[in-house]
C-alpha cells in the first residue's frame, strides 16, 4: 500500500513538471516565433 502511494505521488510530481515545461515551450515559442520564419 505504501508504494501505490509513494508511486503516486511521484507521478503527480512528474506529470506537474512536464505539464510546467509544455507550457514554458509553448510560451517559449510564442516569443521565438520570429526565428522560426527565418528558416
């Protein structure tokens, strides 16, 4: 029972942390954009 909840609990924080970083390369990307057309 105590590794379901640490599991869990691990899972939380990683899906958090990918969710921050999609957003910060979405953001990211919305400032880059100009680099992007060069290409």
């Amino acid at each position: 029972m105590l590794g379901f909840i640490i599991g869990i609990f691990i899972g939380g924080i990683i899906g958090v942390f990918a969710m921050c970083l999609c957003r910060a390369a979405a953001e990211a990307d919305k400032c880059m954009d100009f680099t992007d057309s060069e290409e």
